[in-house]
C-alpha cells in the first residue's frame, strides 16, 4: 500500500467503515447522558479516563444535580469531591464549573452548536467540540481519540503523532458522511482487536485493508496455519 494515490484510500476508508458497521452495529458514544450539557460534563471527564470510570462518576453526580444551574450554584469543593476519582479532577471541577456557567450566562443553558462557541466554553478543546457537535447535532466531525489516532497510523492512513494532524489526514480520506460514526467504530476496534498491546489481525474484520496487517502477511500465515485467531501480531 506505499506510494497509495488518495482515490485509492478512500476507496479503502468506504470498503472499511461499511464492513465495521455491519460487524460493529452497536458502536455508539458510550458515555451516558440525557441533557446536552450532561455529554459536555462526562467529555470534560473522559480526558485522560475511561468511558466507563465516567459513567460511573456521573450516574449519581446527574441524579444528585438534575439541572445545568445546579452546577453554577455548587463550591469547587463539592465538585471536586464528586469527580475526584476521574483523575485530574480539580482542573475537570473547575472547568464543569465554569463551563456551567458560560452556558447559562451566554447560550441560554443549551450547549452551542458552533465549533467557536464550542472550544470557547473552558475544558473544550477540538476533539470535545467535535464530539458534541456529531453526537448532539448531526454536524460532519471527526473525532480523533487515542484509538482513532494510533489506528489511522497502523491503517496507512496518517503518519502524524498529534490529534490535529490525524483529524487533518482523516477528513481528506474518510467520506464526510461517515465521520461522525467513523470515530465510534475506531474506539470499539481499538477495544475489541486492534488493541495498543495485541493486534488480533486475524480476527480483524478489515485487516484486509489496514497497511499493518499487509506488512505482517508471513507472520500472519504462520499464526493462521497454527490456528490461532486471537494472537498477537
């Protein structure tokens, strides 16, 4: 796949992204919300944390304080207390704080649908402002997470190391009607085979078209003869 010309990789990206909807047809943003601003609150925690350590931390934190004003109202100490196990919790405390605050003083208490009044808000940075704006909106974004950025490299796609540089690579490649999803079935590869430790390639529902897999095609054939679906590689 060296020297690939662009056609060629978004013919691969479309040849990818449906072949994981029809093997991933739940992956979907895991972190669990009601309101528009319970998604900016649990994105503003999901840095540096796990989808699922959030969803833990705002099940009780959204029945304790049902409202947006709620959060307006609370001390930092308080707020501190209830995402301290998110890690980096008294920045995320201070940021839901402010962030609270800006949406009720400047957008009526609903959470903008600009990416400039987005990244505006404190804690939101592109990757949050992307999110909100595919999973709230419906707007074409493409959010760059860890998964999303190691795997665009290990597919051929991007050789840039920070998120900016993958999202810029990305959307040349990736057809805008799918980047909204392209992302959450990226976080589930990541999960389920194409972990940052062991790569299951043979099990991998698009190893056929990742650079990775194509280099590994001896290391493969040995695994495949062995019978080994799950392995490493």
């Amino acid at each position: 796949m060296s020297k690939e010309s662009l056609k060629s990789k978004r013919e691969r990206a479309t040849r990818i992204i449906q072949r994981l909807i029809e093997a991933q047809p739940d992956a979907r943003c895991t972190l669990d919300y009601k309101e528009d601003w319970q998604l900016l609150f649990a994105a503003i925690l999901a840095a540096q944390c796990t989808d699922e350590r959030v969803n833990k931390v705002t099940a009780p934190m959204f029945e304790r304080w049902p409202n947006l004003p709620d959060y307006a109202a609370l001390s930092l100490e308080e707020l501190e207390e209830a995402v301290k196990t998110c890690g980096l919790y008294r920045n995320k405390a201070k940021a839901i704080s402010a962030s609270s605050r800006s949406l009720l003083e400047n957008y009526e208490g609903k959470v903008p649908a600009i990416f400039q009044d987005l990244i505006s808000l404190p804690g939101v940075g592109q990757k949050i402002a992307n999110l909100l704006l595919g999973e709230l909106f419906g707007q074409a974004a493409m959010v760059v997470d860890t998964h999303n950025g190691r795997i665009a490299r290990l597919l051929g796609f991007s050789e840039a190391k920070d998120p900016k540089g993958v999202e810029k690579d990305l959307v040349k490649i990736v057809p805008e009607e799918y980047w909204i999803v392209w992302g959450h079935h990226m976080v589930e590869l990541g999960r389920t085979h194409c972990k940052a430790r062991c790569r299951m390639c043979l099990s991998c529902p698009i190893a056929e078209d990742c650079a990775y897999a194509d280099k590994q095609k001896e290391k493969l054939k040995e695994l495949r003869q062995e019978g080994d679906l799950d392995a490493c590689c």
